[in-house]
C-alpha cells in the first residue's frame, strides 16, 4: 500500500443476472446430476440452488461465455446488493456486499476462493476457464472464516477433461483514449487413459490505458499488458480418490500508469483552479489526467495449490493446500494533482500467503449432513513507501524504512443439518478462530517536501484476537415448488495494526485498532416456476456492525493531510435491504435475468476526530439500488444476440457525504454467429459513454479544501470483435 491509499477507496457498479447447470468441484465429490436445476457447491455439500436456503447467484459456464466475463472486476455487473470497489484500472479490488463496505486498507470482508485457493487480499485478476461463479450474500464465516463477514465468491475452473480439447480465442477494441487486444489459448485432455489428465490456459492481452495523462514528466503513454498462465493435473488412481494439482504465474506491465488514477469530479471547478496557475492553460478532460509525476506499474504473481479427496464410503475427507507470492512496484501518484512539480509517492509489496485445510463431511445425499475441519491461514506483508521530491524520473523516489506485517488464523469448524419433519430442516454450526497479528517496522522519514515530513516510529507489536462464530438456519418447505427459510449468523473481522506513519501533529494512538464483529438477520424465499424453467428468489436483510473498521486520513482546518492512512474501529453501522432475481430459460432459445437490490447503509456512530463525525450519514460507496435486466436470444441455428441493461442508485463517494455519484444506466450489447467450432461476436459495453465515479472521493492533499473533489473512474465505452475457434 502507498501514501496514495489515503485517496483510494471502494467503487459503484449495478447488476444483470444469474444462471444454471452442474459443477465439477475438485474439493467435493462430483454432483449427481443437474437436470433439475442450478447446483451450489459453495456450501461445501453440492445441492440444488433452490434447495439450499442461502440468497445466492450462481453464474454457469454458458452465461459467462455468453457475458464475456474474464476478470474479476466484471462479476458485480450480474449480482443484487453487490460492488467490486476498484482503486485503479490495475489496482487493488474491494468487495461489498449487502452495503458492508470494503476499503484497500483492511482485509476483504468478502472472500473469494478460486479452485478452493482463499484471495482475501484482491488484486484484478485475469479468470481463465471458468466454470462457475457462486456469490453468497451474508455471513459464511462458519465454513470460510472470519473474512467472509458480508458474503463469498466462489470460482470454479473448468476440470481437465477425459478427451483431447481446446480452444483459441482473440479479440480487438477500441475506447475513446486508444485500442487494445488479447488472445487465449486452453488446451486439455488426458496424459494416462482413466488416470491422469491435465490442462493448460494462457493468454495475453495488451492495451492503452483508460485514463491519460497530458502531462507525463517522462513522455510515456499509459499502457497495460498483462500475461497469464495456469495448468492443471487431476490423478485418480481409483475411484474414491482424486489429487488435483494447479500452478499458476501472471505478470502485470504498466509503463506510463500507476495502479490508482483519480480524475476531478467537478472539471470547470478544478480548471478554475489550475489551468492558468499550475498547468499552462490545458484543461482536464473526461478521461484525461494532469499532474507531473513519472508512472510504472509492475506486478509479478506465483501461485501452487493442490487438494486432496478421499471417499471413504461412509464421509468425504478433503485436504487443500495452497502458497501465493505477489510482488509490485507501482511508482506515480502525484499528491497536487496538477503539473506542477512537487511531491510524488511510491510503494514496493512483497506479500506470501498460505493457506492449509482438512475436512471430513458426510457422503452426499445423506438424511444427515454434517462437516467437520481444521484450518490454517497466514500471510507475511511487506511494504516499502518513497517518495519523489520536484521534477526528476522513475529512479529518483527515495525509500522510507521498510514495513512488516504477520497474519495467523487458526481455527476449528463445524456444522450440521437435520431434518425436523418431511419439510422442515434446522442447520447449524459454528467455527472457533483465533487470530495472531504482528507489526515491524523500522525507525525512518518519508519526505513530502512541502506536505510535511512523516516520522515512522521504530515498532515491534504482536496482539491475538478470539471469537466464536454461531450460525443457525431453519428452513421449510410449505409446497414442493417454494422453500423459506430465516438465518441469523455472527460475522467477526480481527483488529490489528496501522502500517503507516503520522507526524507529530497527531496526539492519538493509532497504531492498533480493534476487531469488528455484527450480527446478520435474513428471511428469504425461493419459487420455481414453469415447471423449474424459472427460479424466483427473494431476501430481506438486516446488518448491525460494531467497532467497524474504518480508514480515514487526518486533516487540518484547511483540509491538508496530517496522517497517513490510519484504520480505526470506532463506528458503528446499520444496513438494511433486500433482494429479489428471477432467471431462467422461459423458452429454449431464450435466457432471461432481471435482479433488484435496496440497500439502507448509515453510520450510527462514527466520531473520527472533532472535525470529522460522520453519525447517520450513508456508508460511501453504497448504492442505494441497483437493477438489472439481460437477454440472450438463438432465434435460429447460429445466430446470438445479447442485450444488458444495469442501473445503479446514487451513491455517497466520502463518508462525509458531499460528494455522489448520481444514479447512472449502462447499456451492453453483443450480436454474433455461433457454429460448432467457430463463434464471431460484435460487442459494446457501456454504450451511451456515461462517466461514472467508482471510488471513494477526496479533497486535494496538497492544497486541502478548495472545492475540488477527485476519484477513479470505471472503463468508457468499448467497441470490440472476438473471434474463438474449438476442437
């Protein structure tokens, strides 16, 4: 993390659909069949998504196929009450759900798990071979731990196959700052007939950058290339065991780009400002940047997992393990704004994280479903800020002292379900989890010549944090086609420590903050219809959060900065809301979705200093609906058309709730033709070219309060061509 944190926060996005069919899950036994309907694994024991009683989307592999979804960021375009905050078009990704709001200073307070492998601390990933995507709303902390506070994603990739397969896709774009492209390749089938096969992805994309700037120091344009590559051994040498084994390695370049790019929400206001004093007459664009500071995004990430299943008959015994190593160096913020010389930061990270888990759960389809298991988590996070004084080049930043930070969770889990009568089931269970945190970090200075000196105090800091988290669902089945069901479940973040620094002005302690803890409530109903062509679904919702984490930077009375990023946990929050979807294929050669999600989000108490008490103002970020409506349409053999429509509410950008971005409709669309081996697909997102603010909004540092306000941007329009070809 860097200085510019600080101005970094979460994003705004509506939702489109959900889908259907059956996973192959490598950490559970295969389902048995899928003809009647969406299956969810995400509950650790595959089952029918209208039989399971949690407010879940499930995203199958024709309706990614059909959405282009291969990345991250996309996934909240298809989910109710859902927001994947963005820092930058190649920073950090935040996720909130059901208006629990996340931040890139702390943990995720929703998890995603890809092929079983945890990714609390997100960067934008490429997604290569996805199955299925599985969104929980709500606490899952009793299976997944304490970071799956607001909810969970599940991402599934597709299993070697048992037959020779590939498939080769390119594509090309425009958008208004320039053009780029990417090509896929997967291939799979088996190495030794009925007992191992394998598979291979790897791609390649390059573009110019959404957001430009006009006055780089050094020349460059804002560029992005990214590389991905990911294989894939399954070995069952019997059929009651199964050993998967994945590899993976991806590697970001972003010459002329840093990883958080913020535009001025008020143009007219900030060229008032600056065009005659500090940018020699150019004006602020829709999607262009003026400030003086050299750019470089790098980012290099490996990552080895492998997962155990052994069916013994009478109970399934899982066995994951995964190691992640993530490296970056993003080099440009600039703290004015503008294209005079001043002060610019840095950061370098070098993160590791483990994950181990052992679980014994009861075979499928049993009267009883039970699960017991163990796990360990841990993370080293280093983190090295500099700083670049004046005019100069990439290799002119001055480092500060080096960071550390050390994570480790250990936990004990559990949950069953019983049947009370022919319709009624009681489930519950509860985990056990303890959380070990500790701080190095050496004496030092980071320089922001005119900002102000921060002083880094020499530390050495260890705290371990406990809970127990219960959860406990009773569901009832009044009539075969329609399932309610009432959940009540804790959720649990723990405190931990502030790397960063604050100068002498500041006289609290914010070098520890507190663990978080809230209390979720849902009632929720699930119909199908047309005899299960259609399922209808429906939740209502209460959140109450207490010693919520929260980031915010001191100011002084004229709105400079005197701190550096600090976390804290003295507020308090209430989010209410509910959730309707319907999705389905009402005829067989048409996919309808359509969702809507309310959120009521506040801070009941939330004092960050004299200056700043945000009590009973909106959580920033936080739309107050969202909506949805998307189609895919065969009218005949061959042809594919596709139409989305995603609307989101007003939004609070600060905590302060000055600055929103209005309400905003975005329109997609695609038409193609589809052979047996050959698929040409036309596409345009974000039709109209709306400019939507998609992080949290802040003042100028350098020159506080002056009417300017500034956040990232989410992507303008894009017109592109793909072209696939598989065998």
């Amino acid at each position: 993390m860097t200085i510019t944190h600080w101005l970094a926060g979460a994003a705004l996005a509506g939702a489109p659909v959900a889908a259907a069919a059956q996973i192959q899950n490598s950490a559970q036994p295969e389902p048995e069949t899928a003809e009647d309907g969406i299956i969810v694994t995400a509950t650790r024991a595959p089952a029918l998504l209208s039989d399971t009683p949690v407010a879940a989307t499930v995203l199958d592999e024709d309706f990614i196929r059909d959405a282009r979804i291969d990345s991250l960021r996309q996934i909240d375009d298809f989910v109710p009450n859902v927001q994947f905050n963005q820092t930058g078009q190649v920073g950090g990704t935040f996720v909130t759900i059901r208006g629990l709001e996340s931040n890139p200073f702390i943990v995720n307070r929703a998890a995603v798990y890809v092929d079983g492998i945890p990714f609390r601390e997100l960067r934008e990933q490429t997604l290569g071979n996805v199955e299925q995507i599985e969104v929980l709303r709500g606490p899952q902390g009793t299976l997944y731990g304490a970071n799956t506070e607001s909810g969970l994603i599940v991402i599934r990739t597709r299993q070697p196959s048992d037959s020779f397969e590939g498939e080769v896709t390119g594509s090309g774009f425009g958008f208004g700052n320039g053009i780029g492209g990417d090509v896929r390749l997967s291939l799979g089938g088996p190495l030794i007939a009925d007992e191992l096969t394998a598979s291979l992805v790897a791609s390649y994309s390059h573009a110019d950058s959404f957001v430009r700037n006009i006055a780089s120091s050094i020349g460059e344009e804002g560029q992005l290339s990214e590389a991905f590559v990911q294989g894939k051994l399954r070995w069952t040498p019997s059929a009651a065991v199964t050993l998967d084994v994945i590899a993976q390695a991806s590697q970001l370049r972003a010459p002329g780009l840093y990883e958080q790019e913020f535009l001025p929400i008020d143009r007219a206001v900030y060229d008032r400002n600056y065009a005659a004093a500090f940018n020699g007459g150019r004006r602020a664009g829709r999607f262009t940047l003026i400030n003086d500071a050299p750019k470089r995004t790098a980012e290099d990430e490996v990552l080895l997992a492998a997962n155990l299943n052994l069916d013994f008959g009478g109970a399934v015994f899982d066995f994951n393990a995964s190691w992640r190593d993530l490296q970056g160096d993003s080099q440009g913020t600039d703290l004015d704004l503008t294209a005079l010389p001043g002060a610019a930061g840095a950061n370098s990270d070098d993160d590791t994280f483990w994950n181990f888990e052992a679980r014994l759960a009861s075979p499928t389809g049993a009267r009883i479903n039970w699960l017991v298991g163990l796990n360990h988590y841990r993370s080293r996070e280093g983190q090295v800020l500099a700083s670049l004084l004046g005019p100069g080049g990439l290799d002119d930043f001055a480092p500060a002292p080096l960071q550390t930070a050390r994570a480790r969770d250990y936990a004990v889990f559990g949950q069953i379900t019983v049947p009370l009568a022919d319709t009624v089931r009681f489930t519950a269970g509860g985990r056990y989890e303890r959380a070990e945190r500790d701080k190095q970090q050496e004496a030092g200075t980071l320089d922001l010549g005119p900002f102000g000196q921060f002083q880094f105090a020499a530390e050495d800091l260890t705290q371990s944090f406990e809970q127990f988290l219960p959860k406990a669902t009773l569901d009832w089945r009044p009539a075969e086609p329609l399932l309610l069901y009432a959940t009540a479940a804790k959720g649990w973040i723990p405190g931990g420590f502030n790397l960063g620094a604050a100068t002498s002005e500041v006289t609290r302690d914010f070098s520890r903050y507190g663990a978080e803890t809230l209390w979720s409530y849902e009632v929720g109903a699930k119909l199908t219809l047309l005899g299960g062509r259609l399922l209808a679904s429906g939740a209502m919702f209460q959140i109450d959060a207490d010693n919520w984490q929260e980031f915010n930077v001191l100011v002084n009375d004229q709105g400079q900065a005197i701190s550096t990023n600090l976390i804290t946990s003295d507020a308090n929050i209430r989010s209410r809301g509910f959730e309707l979807e319907v999705s389905g294929r009402p005829a067989p050669t048409l996919e309808l979705a359509a969702s809507v999600g309310y959120v009521d989000s506040i801070y009941t108490n939330y004092v960050f200093s004299a200056a700043q008490d945000f009590t009973g103002n909106r959580v920033r970020l936080v739309p107050e609906f969202d909506a949805s409506l998307s189609a895919s349409w065969r009218p005949w053999k061959g042809l594919f058309v596709r139409g989305e429509i995603a609307a989101s509410g007003n939004t609070p950008l600060n905590s302060e709730n000055t600055v929103f971005q209005d309400a905003v409709v975005l329109l997609g669309a695609q038409v193609g033709w589809e052979t047996e081996h050959w698929s040409l697909r036309l596409y345009a997102e974000n039709i109209t070219d709306q400019l939507v603010f998609n992080s949290a909004a802040f003042s100028n540092f350098a020159f506080g309060n002056d009417g300017t306000s500034y956040a990232g941007v989410a992507p303008l329009r894009v017109v592109g061509v793909q072209l696939s070809y598989k065998w």
